[in-house]
C-alpha cells in the first residue's frame, strides 16, 4: 500500500464512513463502500456528495456493492456497534486477505469481536473526533472544523500503521499513530460515556448538562475514570471536565442523536462496557449503574 495507489474498502458509507470514503476517493485511490442494495445502489450512481466547511463542497466517485469480493488493503469500518455482528457478513474472512480492519466504533470490546473475525495482527482500532452526518444516502454533512483520526492497534506492525496513518493524513484528517491501544480507546471513552449517557438520559444538549445537572457529571467522569485507570489506562478527571466545558453549548452526542430519531442506541458498546470493566476491577460505578439502568428502561432493554 501506497499513498499514491490503494485500495480501501468502507463498511458503513454514513457520516464518518462516507466522509472517509470521499476523501479518499478525491485522493486518487479506489474505494468500495459496502452497504445495503439501495445504498449501494445510489452511491454507485451518485456517488458521494460531501458538504464541509474544511474540505469544501465536492462529489466523489466510488464503487460499492453489498458485500466485499476481493481483499483491498484495508477496510474502514463505520457501522454502529448495534450492527457490528450483522454487518461483518459483508466482509467474510475468506475476502480479507491481508487487509487491515480499522475499526471507528465506540466503546472498548469490539477488537476482540474483530479479532475473532480475522487475524488479530491486522486489526488497528481508531479513534475519530469530527461532527459528521449522514442527511441522505450518498450525502454528508461535515460540520466541525476539524478530523482528526488516532490509530492504533498493538499487535499491527508498525510500517502498516505508519502507511495507514499517511494514507489518511494526504486525504485530509489530521491522523497521529499512538503506541497503546488500551490507552487510545479508554481516552475516547473516558470522554465519551459522562457526555452520551447524560445528554440521551436528560435530552439535553452538553451545556444544559453541565450546568443544571454538573454534580452528575463530575461523578459520571470520576467514575469512568477510576475504571479506566483500573484497567490499565490513568485519565484525568478534571481535564476532562475542562474539555467539556470548552465544548459549544449546543453539542449533542451521537446516542443522544440516536434516540431522538427513534434508532437503537449504543448503550451496552459504552455504558454496558463500562459496568462490565467496572466489576472485574471491583471499581464502584454508583451513578452509572442508575443512569444505565433509567436508560434501559427507556430503551424497553
């Protein structure tokens, strides 16, 4: 694989796969997205059509289909968690080859999953923080002024990630490679888990969280961050109460999205994962036991 010439095949052409898959097709290097016959259908004859104030406004030409033929050199896997297992049909083992799977999905046990598909040296977890959004089939909008992708995977060779992460970088995304991959998904979700149950548990957006409902928030991160360290990654609670505090106002999380559209929600990929991390360690999770359970309750989980 090559900057100038690779072959990249995206499962989930939504917000952040279809952003991904446009780029890299603007780049020069061949992407198949893999989705459903209707989505497939339009994108193969509409291609991608991405709005975003960083990238501009431009249609990328890609193929797709509904399942994966050939092995490419990677595979970008965008998918919600609650389709994971359902959409790993579309790119059964045989296809694979040598590819590299990188995995944009949250939480924290899905490289197991993954490496129970293919080859555990060849699965390189991701870390992206951008706001985009599929409005309609083949069309995204992108709407922060920043992709910035964290690569990573321990047992991957290094030269693959390093390829990976140049691929990336000429196509647009600010892409770093991190040395340890534990570390690089407890950092997202540290971030995430306080920011998307309370924002879906309330629906409200993060400053209303952070102001009428601070005390829950300061618990929620305390908490995840004390079963992160227990699980071999030390996080910061009070940065990451900074951090929420300089994010916009109006900032919504994608489980919150999620739930005002009536879609499944991604509670048991972050806050069932939580709690499982948080009892083999033995580490009390008071506030994210209730507030997991309410949103279970409201969920009919």
């Amino acid at each position: 694989m090559t900057n100038d010439e690779a072959t990249v095949a995206v499962l989930g052409p939504g917000g952040v796969g279809g952003l991904l898959a446009a780029l890299l097709a603007r780049a020069g290097h061949r992407v198949i997205c893999l989705a459903g016959p209707e989505t497939a259908g339009t994108l193969r004859t509409d291609g991608i059509r991405v709005r975003s104030a960083r990238f501009g406004a431009f249609t990328a030409r890609v193929e797709a289909d509904t399942v994966l033929r050939a092995a490419p050199d990677a595979v970008l896997i965008a998918v919600k968690h609650t389709a994971l297992e359902a959409s790993l049909a579309r790119i059964p083992s045989p296809a694979l080859g040598d590819a590299v799977l990188v995995p944009f999905l949250n939480g924290v046990e899905h490289p197991a999953l993954l490496r129970a598909h293919h080859r555990p040296d060849r699965v390189a977890p991701a870390v992206i923080r951008v706001e985009s959004t599929r409005v309609a089939p083949g069309v995204v909008e992108h709407t922060s002024p920043f992709a910035e992708v964290d690569l990573t995977g321990d047992p991957v060779p290094r030269p693959r990630l390093d390829a990976l992460a140049s691929l990336l970088a000429a196509a647009g995304p600010t892409t770093r490679v991190l040395p340890d991959e534990k570390a690089a998904l407890w950092a997202k979700m540290a971030f995430l888990a306080p920011f998307a149950l309370l924002t879906t548990r309330y629906g409200l957006p993060l400053g209303e969280v952070r102001t009428r409902h601070r005390d829950e928030l300061t618990a929620l991160v305390t908490e995840t961050a004390a079963v992160s360290t227990a699980d071999g990654a030390p996080a910061d609670p009070a940065a990451a109460l900074a951090r929420y505090d300089g994010f916009p106002a109006a900032m919504k999380s994608s489980m919150q999205r999620d739930a005002e559209a009536g879609r499944a929600l991604e509670l048991d990929a972050i806050g069932g994962a939580l709690l499982r991390a948080a009892r083999r360690h033995g580490v009390p999770v008071p506030v994210a036991e209730r507030v997991v359970a309410e949103l279970g309750e409201r969920a009919g989980a």
